[in-house]
C-alpha cells in the first residue's frame, strides 16, 4: 500500500444539488448552493463520499457526513459502519478514511 490518504488529499466540489438549487425557494437556496462533495477511490476497490452542507449530517462548517463506498456504490456493511457517519471533523475523516484503506 502506497502514502496513506486523508482529509487533506480531498477535492471538495459543488454538491449536484447545487445545481437544483435556482429552482428553489430563497429560503434554502443559499444552504443548498454552499453544499460541497468529495469523493476518493483506493487501491482497495473501496472509497469514500464526503459531503458538507446543512441538508446532511453536517453543521455546515466544520463537520461531515462521511459514506463508505465499495465499487463507487455506498456500502453499509464494513467492520467500519453500517450506515453513513456523521457530524465527523476533518481529523475523525482521516482516521475513517485511514480505516477504509486497510480494508481487504
């Protein structure tokens, strides 16, 4: 196994909700269109789907939703969880995505 991967190796993007977002109303437009999405694959044929943003497990800040994917599908049964994971800082996704890698 190469470098292990972390929170910092994450790309976060607009989340594709964001694109929904001007058909929506100025109450929740602006939570939407501020919602962000990573995704990582490993070498392992798992990855990892982490989301920011209000409308998930999130403060919106500083915390995230964390899912488990295998094949790029969400997985929810790994020793890890079997269910997504949230309200996790970056230093938590770290060590789920350290576990993620370790995964036979």
């Amino acid at each position: 196994m190469g470098k292990i991967k972390t929170f910092e190796d994450l790309v976060f993007n607009p989340h594709s909700v964001s694109k929904e977002a001007c058909n929506l109303p100025a109450s929740i437009r602006k939570e939407w269109m501020e919602a962000k999405h990573a995704v990582m694959r490993f070498d392992n044929g798992y990855g990892i789907s982490v989301v920011k943003g209000n409308m998930f497990y999130s403060n919106g800040i500083d915390t995230y939703e964390v899912g488990i994917l295998k094949e790029g599908v969400l997985c929810y049964d790994t020793p890890i969880t079997d269910d997504v994971i949230g309200y996790v800082n970056a230093d938590e996704v770290s060590n789920i995505m350290k576990q993620i890698q370790e995964l036979e």
